[in-house]
C-alpha cells in the first residue's frame, strides 16, 4: 500500500483493517517526499520502483504468499503510483486499488489485473472530475472493466468500504 505526498496518514488503520482479515500489508516509504512517478516522470529504473522491488523480495522470502493474490494499492499520489505500476506489472498483480487517484503513466501494460478505485466526490485536491473520472473512462476504453465507487466525502479513504 503506497503512501500519498503528506505520507502514511491513514494507511495504519487500512494495514490493521486488512490484518484482521488476514491480509499482510508493506507499506514501503517512497525515496523522496513523493513517489517519483509524480516527483520526475515513470521510470521502470527509478529509485522507487527498485525499492519496492527490494521490499518484495524480502516480504515473499519471510512470509507464505499466494501468487494469485497479490494486490498494489495506494492513496493519492500513492494511488496513482499503484496504478501505473500494477497495469505495467499485472503479471506479478492481480489486483490494483486505489484511493483517490490523480492520473495513470504506465510505460507499458502486461496482464490484466481486477481494477478498484474509490474516490471522495468532494475532493478538493486531486478533483475527482479530472482525476478518477477521466482515469475510469480511460481504462474501459482500453478493455479494462474497473471496479469504481465515489463515496461522499473529501480526501481520503472511506474505511467504510473495507
């Protein structure tokens, strides 16, 4: 679960819901203040990219992870990170959630993850009308069949959906 730019604000209590149910959570930092995605651009060589990387390898070697169960999510900047990477990655991720998203840049797409995004209709910093909206129209144009709710509320992630 990728963090947005003002950082893990609300991913302990997505990590302790998903616990109880079972569900092991990384939450990596990004190498900067935000994922460099949004910081320089997509890189598949970014230091970001390399990091979660990393953290992978190390979360799969010490815990038992079924392959068909593998999801990317994130908020916000976070989100839209999770985004590009699950699409450009989807066959490592079944799965993608993201919480209110501000765009999708991945370099390339393989495999074809389960899609869901959520956002707060009255979002006053990444405004759902040219960020989810736009994001959920480009993804069934492309084949894709997304799962998406909008849920009253600003910035942030409705709980009451976990």
């Amino acid at each position: 679960m990728l963090h947005g730019a003002r950082g893990k604000r609300g991913l302990e209590l997505f990590a302790q819901r998903a616990t109880k149910r079972g569900i092991a959570v990384l939450v990596p930092d990004s190498r900067g203040s935000t994922w460099d995605l949004i910081a320089s651009g997509f890189s598949q060589l970014g230091p970001d990219v390399a990091f979660i990387d990393r953290a992978l390898r190390a979360t799969f070697s010490s815990i038992a992870v079924d392959p068909q169960h593998i999801a990317i999510g994130g908020f916000s900047d976070g989100a839209s990170y999770a985004l590009s990477l699950g699409l450009a990655n989807g066959d490592l991720f079944t799965h993608v959630i993201a919480y209110s998203p501000g765009g999708l840049l991945p370099p390339s797409v393989r495999g074809r993850p389960a899609i869901f995004i959520a956002h707060g209709v009255y979002d006053n910093v990444l405004p759902i009308k040219t960020s989810s909206r736009e994001i959920i129209a480009r993804l069934l144009q492309t084949g894709y069949a997304p799962t998406y709710k909008e849920f009253r509320g600003g910035d942030g992630i409705d709980f009451s959906m976990l």
